[in-house]
C-alpha cells in the first residue's frame, strides 16, 4: 500500500487504538509515543518509542529524527500541551501550545475567559498544601476540582464549608491545585466540535446522565435533535462556543465542551481541544450523526499536506439515542444478560459489555471506575422512553450485595 503520510500520536492509551487503526486503513504510516512501554496503542502502531511526554526536548528530538505530516488527535488530558508543542516546533496543523495551555490549565481557563465576559462563575484557586481556610466565604454548594484533570477525576460537590472541611486532609495531602467553583444550575450538555478555517461547527450536542452528587460522573449521555423546540438551547450554545474558541484561539482542531443550560443562560464548564472519549467520537457520534469526526480531521489534515482547499461537508442531523456506561449496584455480578438477545433488539443500535460472572463492582465516582465496564447504544424518541429500554436490559442483572 501506498504511504499516503506519517501521522504521529502523542499518548497511545487504549483510546487511540481507534484513530490509529483508521489512520492505517488509509494507508497513513502512524508513529506513536507514550512514556508507558506498556501502553496498548503502541502495538498498533507502525513504530512506536517510548518518550517522556513531559519532556519536550524529548519529543521535538524524536519527531526531527523520524518526521511526522500531522498529530492524529487522541483523547489525553494534561499532555495536550505536548501535542500544542509539537505543532508548534514543526509547524504541524492541529492545536497550538497556547490554546492547549489554556483548555488543560482550569484556572488559566476561568480566568482568560472571565475576563472577556464569558464565564460567569466565582472561582479561587487552592494551591496544593495550602490551607483551605480561604473557602469557607466563598458561595456554596460549589465544586471543588483539580487545578489539571480529566475524566471527572476528585470532581466533588460540597453543600457548606463545615461539609468541605470534612475532607479537608484528603484535599490539602495531593500533591496538586485545586479549582473551587460556586456551582451554576441547568442541564448539562457534552458537545462535540470541528473547529476549521476559523469557523466553528458543533457536530453533537449530548445532554448527561449523572450519577447522584457529590461526584456527578456522567454514565450516559441522550443526543439532541435540532428542531424548533430546540433551537434556543442550540443558538445560546453556538453563540457561547463561538467565543469560548475566539478567546482562547483554538483553530483547526477537534473539541469536547462540557456546558449547562438553564434555560436563558449557556455556561461553559470546560473545554479540551481533542476528540471526546469514553467511547464518543469513536462510536457514539458516528452512530448519532453519521459523522466521522476522526475521518474528517485526517482529511483536513492531508489536504493541508498537499496544500489543498478543505471544505467542511456537514450539517447538524443527530438521531435521538442514547449512550449509557454500566453504573450498577454495587456487589458481586452472578448473572449478566444474554449478548445475542439483547443485541437481536430493534431499540438497541450496540452491545459492548465487558462484565462477567464473578466481577466485583463499586460505586461509580469518576470516569475510572465505569468506563472499562462496556457501553450499550439504544434508540428511542425521547430521554424518558430510553431510560426506560436501559432498565428494561439492566433489570437482567443479578447482582449480590457484599
């Protein structure tokens, strides 16, 4: 096969198996790095070292000595600024370092977007080992959040500063910042965008499914139909994300935004210039929208190689479904339902459990202690009428409580 290009991937945890696995279908050479000589995509890649991501020197070393066209766009956390520096060194399309730092960098995010009017939230940042005595003034319920995160990870809500100062030694002993928010209200939304040639373009809008506070973990996520009845939630967040993206300059790039809506008011929570994960962009999107996000970029990103025009060929058209993550009881799993049956369904667009008899689960917090449990996909008119299809396949579940 013919090597359309070289593509590499900065971080090649298992969910970058897919972008590199597509990437290779398109005869792209695909060169990954990770500083975890066990981490699964550099399998899969054509040729894969192992680098400290953290060290940029590092990274420009290895990429001056085996070049790259462009970074396929993988779901990672902090290390997007590695990606942004890369781009940047070798004038690659994709992310900046700039724009990386302020999506990865919560309070940099709050601040340069505050100052512009477009986040309306007191916030204060709580240095790791600081004493959070500085709080107990501040607005409650709010969240409480590192400072450099993802996935949900130590995301908690308090209700009083006498509730946050129950927790204050586990919060002050990491080694990290913390963000501390006064909570908004509204339903909150995932979207999924393609921001190209300087025009933003939102490819799904997801409304959550949470897990009951303080974590708020999402374990499900229902697609938004564009119609009349929603058309003032999709121009208020439209609005928003266009100046989410002018603030912080984020171009050529693939977004995931986490927002609420009260029903007036679109509030940004965070944003990451990369693919969503947790089966997203991967699957669920596609299977929403038709769109392959992925595909897109890698589009873009050849024709940026060939200096050739790229026009975006998309309109929103999202089929309601829903995704859903297993959040189970807690205790031992003795019996699962039967795969084949459950995928046989009209109503169920995908089956992907990874459970068995014998498995031990807990309570859902963050996104760690759901996501390697498996996802299904159902389709139904409205939220309500798919959460009832999702109790009717989880009702199969016999769980033992220990």
């Amino acid at each position: 096969m013919k090597i359309a290009a070289s593509a590499g991937i900065i971080g090649a945890s298992n969910e970058s198996i897919y972008a590199i696995e597509e990437a290779k279908k398109r005869g792209i050479y695909t060169i990954a790095v990770d500083g975890n000589e066990k981490a699964p995509g550099l399998e899969h890649a054509n040729q894969s070292a192992v680098v400290d991501l953290n060290d940029e020197e590092a990274l420009f070393d290895y990429f001056c000595k085996n070049p790259i066209d462009f970074l396929l766009p993988v779901p990672v956390g902090r290390i997007l600024v590695a990606t942004g520096a890369v781009n940047d060194r070798f004038d690659l399309p994709g992310v900046r370092f700039n724009a990386a730092h302020l999506s990865t960098d919560k309070w940099a995010f709050h601040e340069t977007l505050s100052n512009k009017g477009l986040r309306n939230a007191e916030a204060l940042l709580v240095k790791s080992n600081e004493n959070v005595s500085k709080l107990a003034d501040i607005d409650y319920p709010l969240i409480l959040k590192p400072r450099f995160g993802s996935g949900s990870r130590a995301v908690k809500k308090y209700g009083s500063y006498a509730e946050l100062s129950e927790d204050v030694g586990e919060i002050v002993s990491k080694e990290e910042d913390f963000i501390a928010e006064t909570c908004k209200k509204g339903i909150e939304y995932g979207a999924d965008v393609f921001i190209v040639n300087g025009t933003t373009h939102l490819i799904l809008l997801r409304e959550k499914i949470l897990t009951p506070e303080p974590y708020r973990q999402c374990v499900g996520y229902f697609a938004i139909e564009y119609n009349r009845e929603t058309e003032e939630l999709f121009n208020r967040i439209n609005t928003l994300l266009k100046g989410i993206v002018d603030a912080l300059g984020l171009n050529n790039c693939l977004m995931h935004a986490d927002i609420l809506d009260d029903g007036r008011e679109a509030f940004v929570i965070e944003v990451s210039p990369r693919p969503s994960g947790h089966y997203l962009h991967n699957y669920f999107t596609r299977y929403a929208t038709g769109f392959d996000m992925l595909g897109s970029y890698i589009d873009f990103a050849i024709a940026s190689k060939e200096r050739k025009p790229f026009e975006m060929d998309y309109q929103y058209n999202a089929k309601s479904m829903l995704i859903k993550y297993f959040d189970l009881k807690e205790g031992i799993i003795e019996k699962l339902p039967d795969p084949e049956t459950t995928k046989s369904r009209e109503d169920v667009v995908c089956y992907n459990c990874n459970l068995k008899p014998g498995d031990s689960i807990g309570m859902v917090t963050d996104g760690r202690s759901v996501m390697g449990r498996g996802f299904y996909v159902v389709a139904a008119d409205t939220l309500e009428s798919a959460k009832a299809i999702c109790a009717e396949i989880e009702k199969q579940f016999v769980i033992r409580e220990v």
